[in-house]
C-alpha cells in the first residue's frame, strides 16, 4: 500500500476542498500542525508535485511526450500520479 502524500490546510476545510485534496491522494492535517519550515505550496497556491492538467486528454498527451504508456480507461488521479512518478 503506498503512504498518502501529507498536504497541510488551515482548517476548517470545506467538503468541496476536502474533496478536492483527498482526490489527489493527500492526507489533510492542520496547517498548524506544519513541521517549522515547511512549504507546501508552490508560487500559484499549490505544490509541485500537486500541479495538475486542467484535463485528461493534456494528462495523456503530456504522458505520451515523456514516453510513458498510458493505459487504456485510466481516471485522471492515476494519469496524474504517473506523471508525476515520471518527473520524479
């Protein structure tokens, strides 16, 4: 079983952004729980490794131009964690 990347939010969390967060495979804590230092969002508000497509068809197509073999039928959390697997 693969370990839920942690994303911290101040609370209280919509259900809409909980949603949202649990969608991309994030385990949400409070952001006051934060280790000191930490940053957890990149310039736009969001993380690196959570930056997304706005759609399936750029998560295949930028899948497609790094060489990774996309499956047939994927959803789009698993097209976008194999992007990033393939950037990491």
């Amino acid at each position: 079983m693969q370990e839920k990347k942690v994303w911290y939010e101040p609370h209280p969390v919509t259900p809409a952004r909980k949603a949202e967060l649990r969608g991309r495979g994030f385990q949400i804590i409070d952001a006051v729980f934060a280790p000191e230092g930490h940053e957890s969002r990149g310039e736009d508000g969001e993380p690196e490794s959570v930056k997304k497509a706005a759609t399936v068809a750029e998560l295949r197509e930028s899948l497609t131009a790094k060489g990774v073999q996309v499956p047939e039928g994927a959803k789009k959390a698993d097209l976008q964690a194999l992007l990033d697997g393939a950037q990491g």
